[in-house]
C-alpha cells in the first residue's frame, strides 16, 4: 500500500513547494504584525511624551525679518508668552518639499527677542519654526505653537 500511495513522485515537489512557500509567508507576516504593532506603541509613547498640551498653550513666538543667503537662513524670533523657550526645531523645505530637520539650541526668555542663523542646502521654499522647552525635566515640542514661513526673500 504504501508504494501506490508515492507510486508518482513526479508531481509531489510542486505540491511540497507551494506548502513551504505558503508556510514561509505566513511565518513572515506574523513576524511582520508583532514588531509593527510593537513600533508602534513605542512611537506612540514617545510621542506622547514629547508632547505637553498644558504648557504648550502658554508658550508663543513671533517671526520677524526672515531671509536667505546662498548657505544660511536668518530670523528674528521673539518669545511672546511667559515660558522659556530651551530650543526651536526647525523644518526646512526647498523648492522641492524636500524636507531638512534641524534643532537649534537656543534659550530664549520670556519677552525677548534674538537673532537665529541656520546652515541650509538650497533655496527655501517654507520653514517651520516649531520652538521647544522643559518640563519636568523632560523636552517638550510644541507642535501648536510652531510658526510657519512661506516665499522667504534672498538677503
């Protein structure tokens, strides 16, 4: 009996072959679920971490004489409300959308104003001026407080 059973082997290696194929994706998607799911609670966290909504609605800057040279953008920034401002974290986009990150570590007290050069590689199309600060020891990013600048005129 047992030889008509594998009497034809000839068909048996494409039959073996889509089981191992199928059982390799599925083994693969599973990995892919767990350590996608896992990324994601982890970004999620650190995003809500970064993230004070509290103290994000009493901080504010305004932008002044903004421009841009061959390798540099100049602004002026002014802290408008009544909390220290540890850093800003700025969003570069050339002509593009080609998007560069940068922090700037610059501590600006409340009311104050100060002048701001950062490196850049092209023509800018926008920036975004998203400014950051300290609580609880802990950085803070103000994504509601951030100021955009858009058509930024050569120095």
């Amino acid at each position: 009996m047992y030889r008509r059973i594998f009497a034809n082997k000839k068909g048996m290696g494409l039959y073996i072959g889509w089981v191992l194929l199928m059982a390799f994706m599925v083994s693969l998607s599973s990995f892919m679920y767990v350590w996608m799911t896992s990324h994601v609670e982890q970004q999620t966290q650190k995003l809500q971490e970064s993230t004070d909504t509290n103290i994000c609605e009493t901080l504010s800057i305004s932008v002044q004489d903004y421009c841009q040279d061959e390798y540099e953008l100049i602004f002026e920034v002014t802290n408008t409300k009544d909390v220290e401002i540890k850093s800003f974290k700025l969003l570069l986009f050339d002509l593009y959308d080609y998007p560069q990150d940068t922090i700037i570590d610059e501590d600006l007290k409340p009311s104050k104003t100060t002048t701001i050069t950062s490196l850049k590689h092209g023509t800018l199309a926008q920036v975004e001026i998203i400014p950051q600060t300290i609580n609880d020891d802990r950085l803070v990013t103000c994504q509601k407080s951030k100021t955009i600048i858009q058509n930024i005129p050569l120095c």
